[in-house]
C-alpha cells in the first residue's frame, strides 16, 4: 500500500481545516444547531487537517531537496 502523495495530504488538510472555520461560523449564525458532537467534530477536523496539510508540507520539502 503506497502513500498518497504530499500534495493530496496538503489539498485534504486544507479542506478540512476550511471545515474547521466553517462549522462554528455555521453554529454561530444559527444555521447549524451547536452542539457538543459537532463542536468535537469542527475542532477535530480542524487539528488533522492541520496536522496533514503539515505533514505533507515536510513531506514535499523532503522530496523536492533530494532532486
């Protein structure tokens, strides 16, 4: 089994992330109900898409040194 490649780690990182913002403004401006689950899911989503778009950050910087 391969690994995906840093750049689909950053793009999905980064996604999640912009999950991550929009789920509390969502909950803010009462169009979602806030509750705890989404609340650990909105956090959740925000700090592994920031821990992937990082890994695949390093990932990429170590693969572009080497050639």
């Amino acid at each position: 089994m391969s690994s995906p490649s840093p750049l689909k780690l950053i793009v999905i990182g980064v996604i999640l992330m912009i999950l991550g913002v929009l789920l509390p403004l969502l909950m803010v401006v009462k169009v979602l109900t806030a509750t705890l689950a989404l609340s650990f899911l909105s956090y959740g989503a925000s700090l592994v898409g920031m821990f992937l778009a990082f890994y695949g950050l390093f990932s990429y910087v170590k693969i572009s040194r080497r050639k």
